[in-house]
C-alpha cells in the first residue's frame, strides 16, 4: 500500500502542472483580461480606478492614470479600449501586473511561487490571496460539511430501507420524492424558503442574511452556537434538497446487489437475525463504494455549486469570491485557489482509495497499476 500512496502522490505533479497549463493558457487568450479592466475603470471613473490602482501597490499609477487617460493616441494597441491613453501608461500597467514579460516566464514564475505556495495579492483588493481564502472559508465550510453529512446521515439509512423494501410502496413513494427533490434547482428551492420561512410573506422564522448575527461575538458561546446553527437552516436546506437522489440509489442498488449473493443466503440459513445479516455481512460490502466516495463528495459539495446560494443568503464564501474573480480576471485569486484546490481534491482521491482498503481490507491496490 505504501509503494502505491508514493506512486500516486508522484503522479499528482504532472497531473496538477497540466491543469494548470490548460487553465493559464485559456485565461491567457481570453479577452478582457486585467489591463483591460483596469482600462475600463481609468475611462469609466478616473477616481475610482486611481484609489484600485494605486491599491495594488503601484502607487504612482494613479496620479500618471488619472492624468494621461486624456493624453497621446495610441491606435496601435493591443488592448481593447486603450485608445486615446499615452503608451507608457500602458506600458507601466503591463509592468504592474507583470505582463511585461513573455507568457512562458510569467507562468514558470507563477508555478514556482505556487510551490512554496506564495500566491501573491489579488489585483484589486489589496490583500494577499491567502488572506482572503482564509476570510472566506467558514462560510464555505459549514456549507460543505452540513450538506455532507446531513445527505449521507439520511441517504444511506433511505437507501437501506428502499432496498429491503424493493418494489413496495414505501419504495415507489420515496423514490418519486427523492426524485422530484433532484428535479428541483437549489436556488428556486432557496428563494421559495425565503419566501414562506424568512419573512418573504408568511414566517418571519428564520434570519434573511450572514452566517451568523451582527452581535454574536458578545453572546455567551451556547447562544453563539444557536444563533449560528439558526442561521445555517435555509441555506443548508437549498444545497441538501437536490443531494438525496444519487446516493439513495447507489445505496439501494448497491445493497440489491449484495442480498442475493451466496454469503447471504448461508448466513440466512445458518439462521441468523435478519437485522445481523444485514448490518454484520451485507453493510461492508454494500457501502464500500458510498463510504469510500465520502472525502470526494466532500469536496465537491465544499467548493461547487455553492455560489448561487451564497449570493442569495448573502454568504460572502469561496463561490462568491471565484465568481468575483472571473468576472474581474484577478488572476492571481483565479489561480491561485484553482491550484489550492485542485491539488486538494487530487489528494482527496487518494484519500478516498485509502479508505477503500479501510473499509475493506481484502482490496489491495498493490496488484494494480496506477
């Protein structure tokens, strides 16, 4: 087993360095990138692009900005809107944000300092990316981690019902519900909660906005724990609504394919408990692959999908700010997480096939080849 960890782990490099290379490159020819939005700004309001460029650390960006926008007429531009500014304005953006260097160097330099994981400053807020990583993760977290656990807590259970029950009613009636929950988008079902529960027009039960309330950190820490709990109901309910489906299925298909086996129709006539026949010899087999995809799902719940409803709950989490990030093309926020995050969820697989021989001791990825 350890010969394949350190063959995997060795394998994460050349597949974390080829997503990379595919992210930047497509960035890279994408229009509207950075110079451009910060052309956009010095055209568009002169104040506000001086204090968001001198904010990036060029300090003296914004006096020259602010003063040249209207002077030379550089026709000859490559950047989009630029006509009309004096070239070296251009040319002192293109230093400022590193754009005066081939695209090869600009990435050998970026991957070098994402290897000491040195992600550097967003380009418009003035603040390391770590930082804001940092300051949007709880939101983001308690997200994944309630939506997590409450899918699988009521999924497996369901699942195991269903599948002991197949082709009854408690089984044709769950499954339409389950399914109907799939069909049902996260952020209708998230306004449709506001709507009735928040103060929308029926209830007023519930808080509208925040992870938790403007006083919180002067309440005693039992209260800090329900006010915070309070405020994660209808949020954590649009993101579950939509997650039952897919592994209420797989627990059911998985257990059918397990009740007529050999083994458990000796353990049956070896007279053993119905309940001991299903939880003592069907259950590992069966969850192996439910239990083993836990950490993926994890993490795909953690940093997908979630961005509608932090928009609508007013949850200033990781969705909204890769979101933000796009749209503004700060690219060291864009790469930055996008290599943080990818290299997490590529040692989350890892995880996961660790937990695969946990379950199941008989499995030995030894015998394979990666």
């Amino acid at each position: 087993m350890l010969a394949y960890i350190i063959r995997r782990l060795l394998l994460i490099i050349p597949t974390l360095f080829g997503i990379m290379v595919i992210n930047f490159l497509i960035v890279q020819i994408a229009p509207g990138g950075p110079i451009e939005q910060m052309i956009a700004r010095v055209q568009g309001t002169a104040v506000e692009a001086t204090a968001r460029i001198g904010g990036t650390g060029g300090g003296e960006t914004g006096g020259p900005g602010a003063q040249q926008q209207a002077q030379g007429g550089d026709t000859g531009s490559r950047y989009r809107g630029a006509q009309g500014l004096d070239p070296e304005f251009i040319k002192q953006l293109e230093k400022e944000f590193g754009f005066d260097k081939p695209l090869h160097e600009r990435f050998i330099h970026m991957m070098s300092n994402y290897l000491m994981f040195d992600f550097g400053k967003s380009y418009f807020r003035d603040r390391s990316v770590v930082d804001l990583v940092i300051e949007k993760m709880p939101v983001s977290i308690s997200l994944g981690i309630w939506t997590t656990l409450i899918v699988y807590l009521v999924s497996i259970p369901l699942g195991i019902a269903k599948a002991v029950r197949d082709g009854q009613p408690f089984d044709v009636w769950t499954s339409g519900v389950v399914i109907v929950g799939y069909a049902i988008p996260s952020f209708l079902f998230a306004v449709l909660l506001i709507v009735v529960f928040a103060g929308g027009r029926y209830f007023d039960l519930f808080p509208l906005r925040g992870l938790v309330s403007d006083n919180w950190a002067s309440l005693p820490w039992w209260r800090q724990i329900l006010d915070y709990m309070w405020h994660m109901v209808l949020p954590v309910l649009s993101m579950v609504i939509g997650g039952f489906a897919g592994l209420t299925m797989l627990t059911k298909n998985s257990f059918l394919e397990e009740i007529n086996k050999q083994y458990v129709v000796t353990a049956r006539a070896k007279g053993l408990a119905e309940r001991r026949v299903l939880y003592g010899h069907i259950f590992r087999n069966a969850m192996l692959i439910v239990i083993a995809g836990f950490p993926g799902a994890f993490i795909g719940i953690l940093f997908t999908g979630a961005l509608l409803i932090e928009v609508i709950f007013s949850l200033d989490g990781l969705g909204l700010l890769g979101f933000e990030a796009a749209i503004n093309r700060d690219y060291p926020v864009m790469f930055g997480t996008l290599y943080f995050f990818t290299l997490l969820g590529l040692i989350m697989n890892l995880v996961g096939d660790v937990t695969y021989v946990a379950v199941d001791p008989r499995i030995d990825f030894e015998a394979r080849r990666v």
